[in-house]
C-alpha cells in the first residue's frame, strides 16, 4: 500500500484553545469507528513504508482523524505521521473557516515547538565552544535576581525557579482584557519576578515560560544577534524548515488555519446561554514565548522538526544525549503555591527544551484557540505532527475545553496505535 494525501471536503463547525503550562497525557485508545463520509484518498509522492505495521497504520490513522473530529468536538485536524523518514499518511479534515475546508498547507502558530529549537540553538553554541551549559546567566543578563546562580542549564531545562507568568491573576487578567496587546520580554520577566520565588535555582523543576524569554535574551548577547536570525541560522536553514518563521506580529502566513475560541467568557462576564465564539487567529502572540522565537509552521514542517531533533541532526552526541536523556528523573516535587512545580519520574520527564514521556520525545503546545502535538519514537523512527481547531460545542458553559488540546489524545493514539510497545507516559 502506497502512503496516502488525505484531504476533508467537509466537517464540524468551529474552533478553540489555551495555554498549557504542563503535560497531562492520557493515553487515547483507539477509536471504533469513523465520523462523517468515507476518506477521499488521493497518493501522495513520498516513498511508499514497506512495513506491514505501517500499512495497516495508514488506514487506521485516518480512521482515528475521522472518529476524533466528534468525539473532540474539533473544527479542523490536521495530522502527518513519518516512519524511518517517509510520509505514512497526510491528513486534514474540517473547516478552516465556515465552508472553507483546511488543508495539509496550511500555517498555524507552533508554540512550544519553537522551545525545542531556542535549546537546539543553545547546544550548537555548545557544540561550537561559544558557551557551556554550566555557564553563570550573569555573564549577559547581571541584572537579573539570581542571575550569579543561575546557569543556562537550568533556563533550558526549567529547573531556574523563574516563576511562570502564564500561571499568575496579572497576567491572565491583563491578557483577557486585551488579547491584542504586544507584551516586551520586559513586561513579561516583571510579572514573573513580581510573584517570588517558589524556589531557588537549581532546587526544583517547574514549567515556566519565564526561563526561555529570559534565555532567548541570553542567546541574543551570547550571539550578538537577534533570536530569530539565530535561529533561522542554527536551526531553521540548516533543517530545510521553509515554512516556519519567527514573526514579530500577529500575522500568519497563507493559506492559514484560523482558530476560534470562547475563553474569554468568564473574564468577559458573557452569562452562560448566550452565545460566545470568538475568532482568536490574529490575537497578538507576543506573550507566547521568547522575542523572535514566536513562530508560525506547517505539519509538514512540525514533522521534519520531530525526526531532526529526536535524531540529533545538528548536535553532537553528547549535546543530543544532553537534550533527550531523563537526567532530571527523580528531582523535584510539588509545591505550595507553585502550579507547575512537579516530580520528574523515569515515565514523565524533562530534557532540554522537550518533554520525554515514555519511549517518546515531544512538544505540546496550545493557546489562542490552537492545540498541536509533535512526537518522536527514536527506537522506531516514526514522528508524528497533529493541529487541531475546537468547534464551538467544545466549549463548556463557562467557555472552558471540554478537552484541552486535544491534538494530544490524537497524537498519543496514533502513538499507540504504531507502536502499541511504547505507550505514552508507560
């Protein structure tokens, strides 16, 4: 059986999303059967898998997409799965827009992906012998609390105790008020530090967007350069990456996947019954991550970048196993008063710059109305990349996910379904 271009006529109505400052994986079980009509199939050009598995994969892969559509209550999916570096199947269904089906390329924001990419940089600086991972943050940023304690290392692998600023009232209720304001990496740092520390460097693990602003600050004296030059550089042209780029507006280039959201209902005072479902495509990212790291992607993109980083394409072997291996398995705990202070464990834990939870290395990502999943099973080569939309049903009466991202339950069952040995967080 050849790979398979897979491509929606129609589906579901609109769409949704949050921040995710964790990571709760549930493993999805495979669905029963499909939603909606049967898949228009259309070959696609890549090298056919030779794989028994994988051909039995591509269907079942489809079938998932389909049945998710309504069990999730998504407006749009897209979804692409690679095995030893060649397309398995390449899928999207429903609307990007009422009547305006999506399709495989289309663009959308990748958060949390571009983290992966902000510590690859770091590595080959490394790797370069421009810096070392065990370097002192005062070196750049001396005016920063604990900045003499603090190393890029622990920035990279969110053991700095910066605390989150996604994760504070201030925050939140600035954000809701305005969703278009343009937030500096100044702004952002002084929420942060305006909460206090729940720990001191290098004493606990909690997931902060604060360590990779204050680290792409770093990056940017360590280099000279702007982040988002420094990426393209390090990471980006050396990976083929044609279709992602680090933008310093709300723009999103054609043809786009746009997202809907209603979570700004409680904040807003919108009384449960009415309706609220607002379009959050063009909402201002800046607050997202790192200054130069905000960046828009395609699947096809967030799939290569899953294969290059699982592999360790542009870094040494030591600075590989530095990113991908659970060093941190066994440190931290919760906290009091800190929301993403959590244990590191052998199933659930953190390299540099990415999840590792099971066999599998990953990213998350989900705000302003889009959630998306990038996974990697080195042991298997198989890379998966999901994005999905929330249609308007998704929501509860007080505008929240009936499920949060649920591009992960996706991705986790495609996972499950490819290498049923390797189970998300076992």
């Amino acid at each position: 059986m050849g790979n398979r271009m897979v491509q929606a006529k129609r589906l579901a109505p609109y769409s949704r999303r949050a921040v995710l400052g964790g990571l709760g994986l549930g493993v999805a079980g495979a669905f029963a059967s499909r939603a909606g009509p049967p898949a228009r199939r259309v070959a696609a050009a890549a090298t056919p898998v030779a794989s028994p598995v994988a051909d039995v994969g591509a269907d079942a892969v489809i079938a998932l997409v389909d049945a998710a559509m309504a069990r999730y209550h998504l407006k749009a999916a897209i979804a692409r799965v690679l095995i030893d570096g060649h397309e398995l199947v390449t899928i999207a269904r429903g609307e990007t827009m009422n009547g305006v089906p999506a399709t495989p390329e289309m663009h959308f924001r990748n958060g949390a992906v571009a983290i992966s990419y902000v510590s690859t940089a770091l590595l080959v600086l490394v790797d370069r012998g421009v810096v070392g991972l065990d370097d002192s943050l005062a070196t750049w940023l001396p005016d920063l609390p604990d900045a003499d304690t603090t190393t890029l290392r622990m920035l990279a692998n969110m053991t700095a105790g910066y605390p989150d600023y996604v994760n504070t009232d201030q925050f939140a209720a600035e954000n809701d008020a305005d969703p278009f304001r343009r937030w500096s990496p100044e702004d952002l740092i002084a929420v942060s530090l305006a909460q206090g520390r729940a720990f001191a460097p290098g004493e606990n693990w909690a997931y902060s967007h604060s360590d990779y602003v204050i680290l792409g600050l770093a990056l940017e004296r360590i280099a000279g350069t702007p982040l988002d030059l420094l990426l393209r550089e390090l990471v980006l042209d050396p990976l083929g990456l044609v279709n992602t780029a680090s933008v310093a507006t709300p723009q999103i280039p054609e043809p786009v996947l746009h997202a809907f959201t209603s979570e700004r209902r409680a904040a807003l005072g919108i009384p449960a019954g009415t309706r609220f479902y607002e379009e959050s495509t063009f909402w201002d990212p800046s607050w997202t991550l790192a200054r130069g790291a905000i960046q828009t992607t395609t699947v096809a993109d967030m799939a290569a970048s899953a294969v290059a980083i699982g592999e360790g394409t542009l870094l040494s072997p030591g600075s590989h196993r530095a990113q991908t291996e659970k060093a941190l398995a066994g440190f931290g705990s919760a906290l009091p008063g800190c929301v993403t202070c959590r244990a590191m464990t052998s199933a659930v834990s953190y390299g540099l710059g990415l999840w590792l939870v099971g066999d599998w290395l990953l990213q998350n990502p989900s705000f302003g109305g889009y959630g998306a999943f990038m996974a990697y099973l080195p042991a298997r080569r198989i890379a998966l990349a999901v994005a999905v939309t929330v249609a308007e049903d998704g929501f509860d009466d007080q505008g929240n996910f009936l499920t949060p991202n649920a591009a992960q339950p996706i991705g986790s069952a495609i996972g499950g379904l490819l290498a049923p040995e390797s189970p998300f967080g076992g």
